[in-house]
C-alpha cells in the first residue's frame, strides 16, 4: 500500500523547488496524489475495505487543505502543480 523509496524519491525529484526541499507543499500534494491513486485502484478489488475508505477520505481532505495554502501563498505554484497531476480545480 504504501509508496517504495525509488516512487518516493523520483516525485520528490520532480516536484522539488530546490536540491534540499523534501516537503514543500507540492511534494506532499504530490506524494498525496500518488498513495490516493494507489487507494482507489485497491478500493476498487476490495469494496469492503471500509477501514481503508477511511483513510482515503482523510488523504483527500489533506491533499485539499494543502492545495488551498499553496493557492493562498504561491498561485503560480498552484496552477502548475494542479496541471502536472491533471487534477481539476
């Protein structure tokens, strides 16, 4: 369920603004996105799986929360990290 260090590390690199940064706000956007994905698709074998659902309810409200301080703070940021994850806002 959870993301292997080689996924981790390869969003971080991506979504990094500087050689040091581990958890700007569009790194953990991004890692957010990428454990909800993974989620959903388990989600969608085990329909059951309500302690999971849980789970996946709480990410999305943090992936939320996230978005609205990177918009409130760096807007291009924003439109740049909603474009590269293909999320709708």
């Amino acid at each position: 369920m959870s993301l292997s260090t080689a996924h981790r590390s390869e969003i971080i690199k991506d979504f990094r603004r500087d050689e040091n940064d581990t958890g700007s706000p569009a790194v953990q956007i991004a890692i957010l996105t990428r454990r909800i994905l993974d989620i959903a698709e388990h989600l969608k074998e085990h329909k059951h799986d309500f302690h999971t659902r849980r789970g996946l309810v709480l990410m999305v409200g943090k992936r939320n929360r996230l978005l609205k301080y990177l918009a409130r703070t760096d807007r291009d940021r924003y439109l740049d990290t909603i474009k590269r994850l293909g999320l709708r806002k």
